[in-house]
C-alpha cells in the first residue's frame, strides 16, 4: 500500500510539474499586507492590498471562477527555468482546477519583496514563495508580475517565475559576468558607444564606464556599477549618466540571454522603463536589445539588436612633464 501510495504521489507530482510553481507563486503572492515592502500611494497601495486579501481567501477556498477573474483576460504566466508560457485565463484556471486536485495537502508561505506603481493602472510585484507538504521538500522560487487595472479591479496581466537559487556570495554570483570584463564598442549607426568594464578591487562589483560619441563628438559620458544585493538574491546594476539621468536594474538569466528590467528617471524627469536583453555571440561579441520600451506612459517601439565587440583597451596617453624652469 505504501508503494502504491507513493507511486501515485511521483505520477501526480511529474503531472503537476509544469503549473506546480505558478500555484505557489499564485497563493503567496497574495499573502497578508504585512509582507509587503511598497513603494506606491497610500490609496493605489490600498487597492493592491485589497486585491491581495480577496486572492488569498479565494484560493484558500478553491474558487476558481473567482480567482480566474482576478486574472486579465489575455494574461501570460512563464516558466523560466522551462520557457514554457500559459496564455490566457482559461489555461490559468485549468491549471490551477488540476492542482487543486492534488492528493496532498500543500502549505504555502512567502513575501512580496516590492511593489512599484508604474501608472495609477500598472504595478510590478516581485517576490518569492515555498511551497512544502508532508510528502514533498520545500520548494522556494522567486517571480515577477504585472498587475493592471481593469474596470477598477486589479488583475494579473503577466506573471514570470524562476527557481531560487541557494544565495551565494556576491563574487560567486557575478562569476557568471566575468566575461564582459574588457573594453567594448558597438557598431549603431550614427553613434557608437564604448564601453570598459572592470572589477572592484575586492572583486564584489562590476564597474562599467560608457563613452558615447556622435559624429566622432563625445555626447554623454555615464557609470554602470552592477552588483550582487543579497537581501533580495539578486544580482542588481545601478547606472548614473553625465546628462544627469540616473536608473537600476535587476538582472536575470533565461538559458543564454541576460535580462535587465530596467526603470530609469530622464534628465527631464520623465520615467523610462524597458528590458535590455543581452546576448552572448561568443567571447568576443554579444548583442543587446531593448524591448517593451515605455518612456513618459507612452510605448515606444522595439530596437534593433545592436551588435557589440570586444576590442583592445585603448593606449593610455601619457602627457610628458613640463621641463624645469631655468
């Protein structure tokens, strides 16, 4: 009987494997108010939370009419670690009709790191889950979501989820940037950008210095730092550019493309928001792309790859001293 038992419970788990962290992420996501760190209104930030609460008692009770409604219409969750997507609420409800269906009883926990209010109808939520039943290890994983407004009802619109790796130092976790060490120069039409990166003398920070000339006239000049925050398990990047503009960055990799979500404040005050998306060709060349580019509330259109090449370091000039005085 045990066998049996366990058989079914391996069958049951390989079966639920594909929406089996969208269910925890989906639960504790919509934890109590207490776990949240906001960065919104008081009056947005109440919504959420209100949001939240309803969530929470709906999955508690297994009600899936009311918690497929609180997902958009033609909302996408990603898997991460499998690129796998489920688009549009009735695949969401479903899967989640699938595991509720579980044998087991299945506790959750976990905290909403940050919500940013992007509009009054757009907010991003970021946070981590577990998930642990007494057949099952622990299961922590971190996601990404996108609520909106709708009708005066905040949704789900999109949702990614990844696995938590156990958090390493902040020199282990940028050993996976160690290649873009060196001096690069890309090859954009009009203007070209340099850029140098180097290690911090402890080797706990990246440090790159971009140079941005047009028509062969240096046209900005700014300071990329990028680093390991191991509050949040995540390596982050912090950039402050000569026109006075300044942003962060939070870094993550999907098989062998690097995604920065990036928001930045213009010199004009203005906020821009997008993903850098960074490919590495081979040791000498990647490609960067900036995708879901929104500046000033208005959605601007994809860019163009912009190849990127490894190049000497250029020679230092060295000035000679003025000779003595007679």
């Amino acid at each position: 009987m045990a066998t049996e038992l366990e058989s079914n419970i391996s069958r049951q788990s390989t079966k639920m494997n594909r929406f089996f962290l969208l269910l925890l992420v989906l639960s504790t996501f919509f934890a109590t108010p207490a776990l949240l760190h906001s960065q919104s209104n008081d009056g947005t930030n109440q919504e959420i939370e209100a949001a939240i609460r309803s969530y929470v008692l709906a999955f508690n009770d297994q009600k899936l009419d009311e918690l497929a409604n609180m997902w958009a219409p033609e909302c996408v969750h990603t898997n991460r670690e499998t690129g796998e997507k489920t688009s549009g609420r009735d695949a969401i409800k479903k899967d989640l009709a699938e595991a509720f269906s579980a044998p087991t009883k299945m506790r959750l926990t976990g905290q909403v790191q940050s919500i940013r209010v992007i509009r009054p109808e757009v907010a991003l939520v970021d946070g981590e889950t577990t998930i642990s039943s007494s057949e099952t290890e622990p299961i922590t994983t971190q996601f990404s979501a996108v609520l909106v407004k709708n009708e005066g009802k905040w949704q789900i619109d999109s949702m990614e989820e990844m696995p938590l790796a156990i958090a390493p130092g902040a020199v282990e976790a940028l050993a996976e940037l160690d290649w873009l060490e060196g001096t690069w120069v890309d090859s954009a039409p009009g203007s070209q950008v340099f850029s140098s990166v180097r290690w911090s003398t402890n080797k706990t920070f990246l440090i790159r210095s971009m140079t941005e000339e047009t028509d062969g006239v240096v046209s900005n000049l700014g300071t990329q730092i990028i680093g390991w925050d191991p509050r949040a398990r995540q390596i982050r990047s912090w950039v402050f550019n000569a026109d006075g503009s300044f942003g962060e960055g939070v870094w993550t990799k999907a098989t062998e493309t690097w995604m920065i979500k990036s928001t930045q404040t213009l010199a004009d005050g203005s906020l821009s928001t997008g993903t850098y998306l960074i490919d590495r060709k081979n040791d000498d060349e990647l490609t960067v792309q900036l995708v879901g580019h929104e500046v000033g509330g208005e959605m601007l259109p994809n860019s163009e790859p912009v190849v990127m090449k490894r190049v000497a370091a250029p020679t230092a000039i060295t000035v000679p001293a003025a000779p003595p005085q007679q």
